[in-house]
C-alpha cells in the first residue's frame, strides 16, 4: 500500500508554545502549586494524560464553561489555553488570588483585539463559530451582548437588525470552505457590514494540503481527536472538497483494517493538536501493512514522548581559567 504523507501537518505554533509553556512552569519549583489548565490545552488524550504525570490537571468537562470550571479551582495557578479566555475569567481568577498563566495564541488574540476595537467604537459583531467551543466562548466573552455566534447558515436569518456598523469574523480554526456560504448569507443581509476573516494561517495551510495532495488517494487517514475542531474541519476538507473516503482515527489502535485499500493509496494528514509521535506511529503502520496486521491495541506515543522538550538551561557562571 503506498502512503501519501500530506505536509504540511501536525502540531502549529499556538499549540507548541502553549504545551512548552504548560511544561516550563511544571518544572519551576517556584510556581503555585496545584496548576490547573482550564479545559484541555489540546484536544488530545495521550498529551492531557503526559500532563497529568508531571503534575499538571486539565480540568475538562463536556458542555462546561471556562467560568464553571473555574469554580473548581481553589487555590495554586490557573492556565488559560491556547483557545482564548473571557475577561471576566481572568478578573475572577485574579481576584481569587490564583496565579494565571496565559497561553492564549496570538492569532486568537488578534481576533479578540479586533472585537474589542470595533466594540469600543460602537459596533456590533457577528461570530461565524462552533457553538460550545472554547475559542467562540472567550470570542464572545470579549463583548457579551454584543458579539453574535452564528453556527450555521440558518442561524443568519434569525440575527437583529443592527444600527450600528457590523464586523463580522470568526473562528480561528474554521475552513474556508464552511465559512464562505455563511459569510455569503451575512453579506446578503448586511450589506455595509466589514468582514475580516480570522482562519489561521497553520489552519489554512493544512487544509490547503490536503485539498491539493489528497486526490489520488484511495483513502484520507486523519490522526486527530474527535474533539479537535481543526482536525474535523481536515475530515470535512476531504470529503467534501477532495470528494475522498475519510478514516478519522484518534490513534493507531482505532485504524480499521477492513477500510484500507491493500493495493491503493492512503493520504495521512494530522490535526494542528496531534502529537508527532502519534501520527508517526499511524504511518509507520499502514507502510508495513500488507493486509494482514491487526493494528496494536494501544498507542505507545505516550509520556515524554507526546510533549515538547524544554530548552536546555544555559550554563551559568565565569570563566574558569
Ligand atoms: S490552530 Fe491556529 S489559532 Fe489555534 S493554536 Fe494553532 S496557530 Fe493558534
């Protein structure tokens, strides 16, 4: 089976520096014990549970808001994820006298900068954004009440008549191809609104790739959380865009053999949270198989191996001679 290796892939910026950050502090004595990371810093399980080895608790649960998990933390340091955070959290946090620590990516940050700005000069904005999503909660957060999410080409008919000037934007992580039609029906409405449009440009570039590289597959592999919004938006790529089987798996041991094309073309891409390790074992597998491995049950891309290294400390002190 020839496996097409689709670059580029894999772990973005936003994440890197979020995890190298989460790992500095961990290995800090002098940071305020116990750190919480509020909600997953990526959607991936091997790398929340590497986390939780050194110490470091990712509280996470399905359909909770930042705020509602902050409720859990009493004491110690807070961590805000690459997704963004409300205002209002961080001045909770603060006020509670917990240490924050903010790995909000810069990307995500230029998106709230630009609510803000329109805001504060009387503006309202419509959100193109997947409802329940971290980044569209601390989005919104940036100005509640007048930040509209809009999901969905439907939800556009139901949005107020505004009579101020209307920004519309939307989430990082979104693919170009989903938020077109919608912007389409935005501007449509809304003739006079500014649209700056947010995808990310490691986003961007992944979906690109596999738009332009995944078309002489048999079969596109994914390897990416299905929480992660970025590596659905690349399944979403494939079958809609490249019009190709799709086989999203969160790691080797969900790969099903049965789908594999023996004498095809496999495609593998990897979500912007997808560990290195873990897209490297998908692939390493699927090159040797020949029709007849079962993949292995479990993933060994776990531990050290799922997180960014540190830089090494700098020797200190004077010459020795
Ligand atoms: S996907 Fe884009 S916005 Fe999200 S963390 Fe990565 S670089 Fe930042």
């Amino acid at each position: 089976m020839e496996v097409i290796t689709i670059s580029p892939r894999g772990y973005c910026y936003g994440v890197v520096d979020a995890m190298t950050l989460v790992r500095r502090i961990a290995a800090d004595p002098d940071t305020p014990r116990p750190i919480h990371v509020l909600g997953m810093l990526v959607h991936n399980r091997q790398v929340t549970e590497a986390f939780a080895d050194i110490g470091v608790i990712c509280l996470d649960k399905p359909g909770a808001t930042r705020v509602e998990l902050l409720d859990q933390v009493e004491s110690g340091t807070v961590v805000f994820t690459a997704h963004g955070i409300a205002p209002e959290v961080r001045l909770k946090a603060l006020a509670r006298g917990l240490h924050v620590e903010d790995a909000t990516c810069p990307d995500v940050a230029h998106t709230h900068g630009l609510i803000e700005k329109h805001v504060q000069n009387g503006g309202s904005v419509i959100y193109v954004g997947i409802s329940g999503h971290p980044e569209p909660e601390g989005a919104c957060g940036v100005a509640p009440g007048a930040v509209h999410l809009v999901s969905c080409l439907e939800e556009v008919a139901s949005l107020p008549e505004f009579k101020c000037p209307v920004l519309v934007t939307n989430q990082t992580t979104m693919s170009q191809w989903d938020i077109k039609p919608i912007i389409n029906a935005i501007k449509e409405r809304f003739p006079s609104a500014w649209v700056q449009t947010e995808i990310c440009l490691a986003t961007q570039v992944r979906q690109e790739a596999v738009a332009e590289q995944a078309g002489k597959a048999d079969l596109l592999v994914v390897v990416g959380d299905e929480r992660s919004n970025n590596s659905r938006r690349l399944a979403e790529v494939g079958v809609e865009i490249v019009g190709v089987p799709v086989m999203q798996v969160a790691s080797v041991a969900d790969i099903d053999p049965s789908r594999l094309p023996v004498d095809g073309r496999v495609a593998v891409t990897s979500g912007a949270s997808t560990p290195t390790a873990v897209t490297r074992e998908v692939i390493t597998y699927l090159k040797r198989y020949d029709g007849q491995q079962k993949p292995p049950e479990f993933s060994t891309a776990v531990g050290n191996r799922v997180l960014p290294s540190l830089p090494r400390k700098r020797r200190t002190g004077g010459s020795t001679s």
